[in-house]
C-alpha cells in the first residue's frame, strides 16, 4: 500500500463518520471477559476509564457469594461512542456481570441497535428487554446495558424474566 493510500485510508477511519458508525455497537466489549480477577480487569480498564475504583459490596446481592462481592466502578467507560459509568461485579474474585449505565434519551437508539446486532425482538418485561441467547439485556430502570457470565445465566433469567402472576 502507497503511503498516500495508507494516509487516505486512517483519514477515512478516523473521520466523524467512521466514528458514528461505531458508534452503534451494542455488543459485549472486547474488554469485558467473564471469570478474570478483579486484578485483571483492574489493569485491563486503566486505559479505558478515567477512573475506576474498586470497592466490597457488603452485604453481598449477588447468590452464592462465598467469600466476597466486588465492584469496579469504571467512569468514562466508552460505550456506543460516549464516556459511560459502567460497573463491573465480581463474585469471590471471578467478573459475573457488567452494568452500563446510559441516558434515557439513548432507549430508542440502544433497543434497536440491540435487536437489529442479535436478530431478535427480545423478550420483553416491565423492567427489561433479554436477549437470552446473548446473556445481555436492556434495563428501563435505571436506563442501562447488562452483560452477565454464562455462569450467572439461571440467576439473571431469574431476575430479569420473573414468573408471570
């Protein structure tokens, strides 16, 4: 490749449209990987947050936590092209879910990128809509992205997909 056609083509990635189209990724983050330490994900966010402590959650909300529930709070988190709060929960030291929080005004955009990313409507709750095969899920409220472990999957179907009355 030419320099001139390298340079085109990083003007071309670089430019507000190359970053708008990514934009739109609902998908897991490359960061996240379900079952790494709380050590890891620490030195794997430090890039990627312009913050990001971490603190016990006690008591523990997580089921069958056997020795400690933890969280990194990561501000700045870039999620659909904007800085995001997102929260990642470890259960006895082993990542189980991540929360991004969003604005409301991000709903339409959000759903609909979720659904045409994994070809369905999702099922659909008060409090959510799951995209089961996926282990993610929109939440109305508060407005956020969840992400859980293959691992936590019988308990956040629980959560998320409640009995009908």
């Amino acid at each position: 490749m030419t320099k001139a056609l390298s340079l085109s083509f990083a003007a071309v990635l670089l430019s507000p449209a190359a970053a708008s189209a990514q934009s739109t990724d609902v998908t897991i983050p490359e960061a996240i990987e379900f079952g790494v330490s709380v050590e890891t994900m620490t030195e794997r966010l430090a890039p990627l947050c312009d913050e990001a402590p971490v603190r016990t959650i006690d008591p523990p909300r997580l089921p069958d936590v056997q020795t400690i529930q933890q969280q990194i709070d990561c501000r700045g988190f870039d999620y659909m092209g904007e800085p995001r709060l997102a929260e990642f929960v470890f259960r006895d030291d082993a990542l189980q879910l991540v929360w991004i929080l969003v604005d409301a005004d991000d709903q339409d955009r959000v759903i609909a990128a979720m659904r045409e990313a994994y070809g369905e409507e999702g099922l659909t709750t008060d409090m959510v809509i799951a995209f089961r095969d996926h282990r993610t899920a929109w939440r109305f409220e508060p407005p956020e992205v969840l992400f859980f472990s293959d691992e936590l999957r019988p308990a956040m179907e629980r959560f998320l997909m409640p009995p009908a009355e």
